[in-house]
C-alpha cells in the first residue's frame, strides 16, 4: 500500500451522470455523506425533471434530476450509464482536466476484439483507462485522472482468485477455474422487465449468458491472460436469484499440482493484508455478511493435496460490485484514505 496522504481541507464538487438507476442512487447515497465533497449535479435521462426523493425516498434529497448536456462545472464526473453510452461522454471531461470514473464496461477492455465480441459494440483505438481495482493496481489508480470501475460480478471472481496469480514466489500454477455466481435482481438495473418481475424470480433461480457474459474477458485480464487466448481453462455460470443485492461466487480451482491448505490460507493473508475491504472469513460467508457494505468476503472452504479447492466469496453487487469501489477509487485519486466515507 502506498504511503498515506496527510489530508488538507480541501473540498472537491462532484456530479453524477447517469444518476437515477441503481447505482447512481448509491453513489448519490454515498456522496451525500461524504466528508471531503459536494454534491453539485445529478443527472439523468428518462427521469429528468424529477425529484431524487420522488424516485428514492429514502435518500430525503431534493435535487431535481437535470438532463446532461454536456456540462464540466464539476471537479469529478462518475458515470453510471448504459453501455455505449460513456464512449461519447468521457474523452471531453478527461480533455478538460476532470477526475472521471466510468462504471461501464466501455473502458475496461484492452483489447477491441474482445470488446466486439463480448459488448457487440465498437469502440475506437485508445478507449482504455485505468482498472479500478485497488487490491490489485493501487498504484495506478493513485496516480489516474480517469478510472474504469470493474464490473459486480468480475470484482467477486477476480478477488477470489487474485493471490493464486500473485507470481512465481507463490510456487502455484493455476490449471482450471469453474466459477457459478448468483447475483441480486437489482444487477440487471432499475428498468422494468417481465422476466425480473416478482411473480417471474420469487422463489426462483436462473442461468444465462453462459459462456458469453462480457465479464468473462475482463477477468481474464484483470489475471493476466485473455479470453481469446487463455493461460488456464476458465468457465463462468452467472445467474440470478430472487434476492435484491449481493453476488454469491462458487469458484472450483484447480492447480497443477500439490497444493497445502495452511499454505494457501497465509498466501490469502498476505496478499490482503493492506486491503481494508477484504475480509478473509474462517468460517463460511454469507451475502447477509456483506449486503449494505463495501466489503469482499472470502472464505477457503475445501482443498485437496491433488490441487483442488473451492473458494467462496460474497460482494454487494452495487456498493463493492460498483458504487462502493468507485468511491473507494475516487479516494486513491484524491490522495484521501480509502476508507473516507465508506465505514456504515
């Protein structure tokens, strides 16, 4: 971890495009309290001219939301858009010198073929910023004008798996990774659909985008390889269940030979000794342990001598899974304590 910043008093103005799902409700939530920024405009599309307690009582805001015509009054941007959407709207804020953290998947991927392929969108050459996740590229992040902020279910695999890929002092070649990860109804975002009405998911459970979901690249190099030409053999079964937040992950390892649990657990230890949001449960993890907060839970539930293992973790899907880690992110950036406004 990189030394710590003596705090000065300065406040920094933030505003929030894309503010009315639920993420930018939760970045509205979190901003509100914070102690080092003011909340200056929130935008929104299909809900502007409405008022935010309208929308979300329990906020008790009265700021209207404002349509975004391209305003940069603001020391920070976050965006909390649709996919595609942020292509446009990012590279003038960045132009004009603002603190910019996306939490699309726009700008996560290096690659433009995969981008392609998992987004079916097309971005040009250079839409990449900085991989906004803390427990793996602090540095980068302190020392980032613009940030992509991981995606929910990527954050609950990839810390999951992360020490396993720490280097060769490890002495661990992972071979396979099976991850199964259920998420909250409240993952697919705040507009109205028939297959997440409650009288579709209560008491009910469901796969999909099996093999194809766009996190897929974004794990693999956030780990260090790619989909299109992977370093181990990686599957990911995502679904949704009938509960409104977290992420649940199952992550089934492999190794390529003998693996000693006591060694493992310390090699978990380490690698998050300095990451105030991850927390190494002895016991098994719930997504109870972790709704309404910004902490990763991660629990080593089973390993083998032949190299096998099973690791459990559980995130918020939209604090540590999005707005959370973003306002974690913005305090790196800021040269604040990571922790700034983050401890409920």
């Amino acid at each position: 971890m990189a030394a710590p910043v003596a705090e000065s008093s300065t406040m920094y103005s933030v505003s929030i495009i894309g503010a009315s799902g639920y993420s930018g409700a939760e970045l509205t939530r979190l901003l509100l309290h914070h102690p080092k920024v003011e909340l200056q405009e929130l935008y929104a599309f299909s809900q502007a001219g409405k008022r935010v307690s309208d929308l979300y009582p329990a906020l008790s805001c009265n700021k209207v939301y404002q349509p975004y015509g391209g305003e940069n009054g603001s020391d920070i941007y976050f965006l909390a858009l649709p996919h595609g959407e942020a292509l446009q709207l990012v590279p003038p804020l960045v132009s004009a010198g603002k603190t910019v953290i996306d939490l699309s998947g726009d700008f996560r991927l290096r690659s433009l073929d995969e981008h392609e392929q998992f987004y079916k969108q097309v971005k040009s050459p250079g839409s990449v910023m900085t991989y906004g996740m803390s427990e793996l590229f602090r540095e980068e992040i302190v020392n980032a004008k613009a940030i992509s902020n991981p995606g929910c279910f990527a954050t609950s695999i990839i810390l999951g798996v992360a020490p396993l890929f720490a280097g060769s002092e490890s002495g661990m070649k992972v071979r396979a990774i099976n991850s199964t990860s259920t998420s909250g109804i409240s993952g697919a975002g705040r507009s109205s659909k028939t297959e997440l009405s409650f009288s579709e998911m209560s008491e009910n459970v469901r796969a999909y985008k099996v093999g194809v979901h766009q996190h897929i690249p974004e794990i693999m190099q956030a780990l260090g390889t790619s989909a299109s030409n992977p370093s181990f053999d990686f599957t990911f079964t995502p679904m949704i269940g009938s509960l409104v937040r977290g992420i649940y992950t199952i992550l089934n390892v492999q190794l390529a030979s003998y693996a000693d649990a006591d060694a493992i657990r310390k090699l978990y230890r380490a690698f998050y000794a300095k990451a105030p949001f991850v927390r190494l449960r002895d016991t098994m993890t719930e997504v109870r342990h972790v709704a309404q907060t910004n902490f990763c839970d991660i629990h080593i539930a089973h390993v083998t001598p032949s190299g096998s293992m099973v690791i459990v973790t559980a995130i918020d899907n939209l604090l540590k899974g999005a707005a959370g880690q973003a306002v974690q992110n913005m305090n790196l950036m800021l040269g604040l304590d990571e922790t700034t406004g983050l401890s409920f």
